[in-house]
C-alpha cells in the first residue's frame, strides 16, 4: 500500500514544505445555519430535519443570527477584516448527502477575511497566516455498509440529515512559508491553537473525534532555493492532533520521492491512514466545476461597525497573553510551560489547577503518568480517559495521605478502566494506604522477626539497614503501608 518515501531529514534538506491548511469548525449554536431544527449531536437519525434541510421545493431558509455572530467573534479572534457587505453562494454539486443539490456557502464575499495568528512551538512564535473564515452548512452523513465502510464495496448506505445544515465555519490560511522540518509540528500546533481558541470563543464545543472540527491538510514542496509553489496535495478530515502531524510527514516524504526520481507530484484529494499512509482519492476539481453563484434566496449579511465592535469587546483573551499569565501565576520556569504547550496539555492544567490542584502537581501528572500512558496508547493527552477534575481529586487523596505515589497509580489504572472517580476506585480496589496502628504494628513485630541481622544493624546505629525492614513490612501489606509511620513505629520498636 506504502508508496516510495524519502528519508525525512534528506527531503528537508532538498525541498521546503509550504502548508495550506483548512479548518471546519461546527459551531454549537442551538439551531441550524438555515432553518430552526435543533442543531444537536447524536439524536436519533432524521429526527431534526424539515421543509429547508430536506431542501423540499419552495423552502426558504432564513439565516441563524446566532451562527454570523459566532462568525464575526471567530473572524476578529483571528485578526481578520470583517466584511461590511457579504453574500452567501450555492456550491453546486450532485451527492446523496445533500438534498438541494448545492451547499450553501460563500465563496469570494467571506465573512472574514485576511489574518493572522501566532502559534507557540517549542517557547518560540510561528505566525499563521489567514486567507479567510467563512459561514457555510455541514452536509448530511452517509454510513457506508460493507466490507470495509466505503462506498465503493458498499451494499447499501444510510444517510443521516440530521448533520445537513449544521452551521460550519471554515478557516483557512494562506500558504504558510518558512516552517522547514518542523512544518508537521507547526500544523499540529496551529490546529491545537484553533481548538483552545474555539473553546475559549464558546462557539464550538471542537470534539475533534466527534468531527466538530476537522482539518484538511494541503501540503506542497519547493525545490530549496526555487521561489514557485509545487503542486499541493489536501489529505481529507484528519480527525487527531497526532493523525495531522503524522499524516504530513508522509506526504512530504512521499512527494520528495516523487520529485527527486523526476516524477511530478498529482494535485488531488488523499486519504489519511491510522496505519500511517495517505492514499489518492479523487484528482482536485476546480471552483468552476461547482458553478458558484450567489444565493438568490438570502440577503447579504451587513454587520454594522458598531456590532462588530461590541462583540470585539467580547473577546476572550489572546492565547499568547493567557500563556503568559499563567506561567507567572503558577511560578513556572520558562523551560516547564514550554514543555507543557508542547505536549498540549495547557488547558488540562488549567482545569486541574481549577479544580483545586497546586500547579505543579497539576504538571506533575499530565507530564508524566499520564503523558506516558497516552503515549503507550496511542491518543491525545485529552484522551487518556482521565479528567482534569479527576486529577485533582486524586492529588487530593495523595495530600490527605489516602494514597501514596505508587497507590495513586494503580487509582489511575481503575480510572482508565472506567471504574469511576479516584475516591471510588480506592473504595472498590481497597488501595488506601494502611495507617491503622495495630495493623501496622503487627506487621513491624514480623519484619524485625524475619529480618534479625537488619534489626540487630539498626539497633548498632547502621539506619540504613533499616530499608529492608521497610520493605518486608511493604510486601507484607502489599505496598500499602503509610511509610512515615511505619519507620517511626520500627524505631519505636528498636
Ligand atoms: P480547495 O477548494 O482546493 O480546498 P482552498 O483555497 O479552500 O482550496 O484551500 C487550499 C489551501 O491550500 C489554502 O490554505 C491555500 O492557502 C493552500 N495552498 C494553495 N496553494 C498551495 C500550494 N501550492 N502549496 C501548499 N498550500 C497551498
Ligand atoms: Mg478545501
Ligand atoms: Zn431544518
């Protein structure tokens, strides 16, 4: 299946990659972009549907006020222009998922237009630049039934409208020039950024795994030292931080091995892979193959200055500047926020740092034990299956001395398994540590029974013999034992 690739770092010293990235957003307004179903995730199928989103003859739809409002405040939050004057168009096309036969979107009158945003990679500013967000309807959903769940060995497919009219917004930038080698990183980055903004705009709840925002990703490369664009290609719906990273660095490998044996690299439409490959899908259709044409059935949308400015004043505040409050509010170093951003678990310390965590401790864990078993399983750190409010009450149980480190893991593993909050998982797994004075003592007696040489040691002043005590009352009791009193208790006994 893999095609021919090139060594990374070979290909990074031949060509420059020049990213293009295509951001859809569905916004979580309570009703659709044209009609008044409700706009909610996971009803039942073809239940919030009617006269307009079945595209059914003579319905007209009317523009949701709420979706060109959460338009304007994403536009300003990316530093864009925002139209005095704009119109919607149709985007003629012929597929089953949309009723009409044409998408209402915009094509050359966006709502917002001409941006900028940074993204932090590695403690340093990348800017990304932005062509345009504009206001758009999702399509309904098909669910292909077959061998594999494409349409091409399908049996049959179920087509879901409660998707159609979904307000969408889509962003996408400029060609984005000068990342090199760490091209794949900075798209991560930027998508990461957008997810973090998005939520803090309150206009998306971005489940990325539930497809509320999703990514296409056009990559080309330059010959180094050429200045002409090279044919891009779009890898479609890459639906994970980690896929859009990965998903690049193939593209990028596999168009240097296109080019470097003399090949020219096909503009289309590919396919991401978990398995770790792109594979071709359609070959690019132009704008005119969908014969745009303005939207004769809605009148443009005119935001007056004076609303634009007043939700300007509804802004949250700029990513860049709530990273550096926090890294003073929480005292840490420069090199700890970095790595924390990097790993995108930001907002997860932010949580648990609200949900009554000290910062450090809040680092502590998604830095480690919980980095490390996302990264054994595969998924994001916000997906590890463990919440930020959770963390806290499991930092909680080690303050109160419930639990120590080493319980406090296996709390964590009951966590994943979805046995409830930590205070739960200790209660059903029995994991709190032993600090009962006559259990405790009981196992000491045996230890210094078992272990004569150590006491008689330890009675000579030779405290370092004492470990081995410890650890027979440890095992004794299953590494739940209260450590601090247990050594108190065996130099009580000695
Ligand atoms: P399409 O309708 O084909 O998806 P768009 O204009 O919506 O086209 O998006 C194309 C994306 O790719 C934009 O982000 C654009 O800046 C970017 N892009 C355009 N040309 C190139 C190129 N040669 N290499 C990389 N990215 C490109
Ligand atoms: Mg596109
Ligand atoms: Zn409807």
């Amino acid at each position: 299946m893999s095609e021919p690739l090139m060594d990374y770092d070979e290909a990074m010293e031949r060509y420059d990659p020049v990213l293009g990235l295509e951001v859809h957003v569905e916004l979580s307004t309570a009703t659709k972009m044209f009609c008044a179903c409700s706009n909610q995730f996971g009803d039942e199928p073809n239940t919030n549907t009617c006269p307009v989103c079945l595209g059914l003859p003579g319905a007209l739809p009317v523009v949701n006020g709420s979706a060109v409002e959460a338009a304007i405040r994403i536009g300003l939050a990316l530093n864009c222009q925002i139209a005095q004057w704009c119109r919607f168009a149709r985007k003629n096309y012929f597929y089953p998922d949309m009723t009409k036969n044409f998408q209402t979107s915009q094509y050359d009158e966006p709502i917002a237009f001409d941006g900028s945003v940074e993204v932090e990679l590695d403690g340093r500013p990348f800017a990304v630049p932005i062509e345009r967000a504009h206001m758009e309807e999702d399509a309904g959903k098909l669910t292909h039934f077959g061998l594999s769940g494409r349409i091409q060995d399908a049996d049959y497919s179920l087509i879901d409208y409660n998707r159609a009219g979904t307000p969408l917004i889509e962003i996408v930038t400029k060609p984005v020039f000068g990342a090199g080698a760490d091209a794949p990183r900075v798209a991560r980055a930027y998508v990461a950024m957008l997810r973090d903004l998005m939520k803090a705009l309150g206009v998306s709840d971005v489940r990325m795994e539930q497809g509320s925002l999703r990514c296409d990703a056009n990559v080309s490369l330059m010959p180094k030292g050429s200045v002409e664009l090279g044919t891009r290609t779009e890898t479609k719906n890459v639906n994970s931080l980690r896929s859009i990273e990965r998903a690049l660095t193939y593209e990028i490998r596999r168009q240097a091995a296109v080019l470097a044996s003399g090949g020219k690299v096909r503009q289309e439409t590919r396919h991401w892979h978990e398995e770790g490959f792109t594979s071709p899908g359609r070959s690019k259709e132009e704008a005119e193959d969908y014969r745009y044409f303005p939207e004769p059935d809605l009148p443009p949308v005119a935001p007056s200055r004076e609303w634009v400015e007043q939700l300007r004043a509804t802004l949250p505040e700029p990513p860049a500047e709530r990273r550096k409050r926090l890294a003073a509010e929480w005292g840490f170093s420069a090199l700890e926020m970095r790595d924390v951003v990097n790993a995108d678990a930001l907002d997860l310390v932010a949580e648990t740092v609200e949900a009554g965590a000290g910062p450090q401790a809040a680092r502590k864990w998604w830095m480690t034990d919980l980095a490390r078993r996302a990264n054994e399983a595969g998924v994001e750190l916000a997906e590890v299956g463990v919440s930020p409010a959770q963390v806290a009450q499991l930092q909680e149980l080690v303050e109160e001395g419930v639990v120590n480190d080493s319980l406090a893991r296996k709390v964590l593993d009951g966590v994943v398994a979805g046995e409830g909050d930590p205070r739960q998982v200790v209660e059903a797994r029995g994991l709190a540590v032993v600090s009962n004075d006559a259990v405790l003592e009981e196992a000491v007696e045996k230890a210094v029974a078992a272990n004569a040489d150590a006491a008689q040691k330890v009675r000579d002043g030779k405290q370092q013999a004492m470990g081995a005590i410890i650890g027979a009352v440890m095992r004794e009791l299953g590494g739940k034992a209260d450590a601090a009193k247990v050594r108190e208790l065996i130099v009580k006994r000695l």
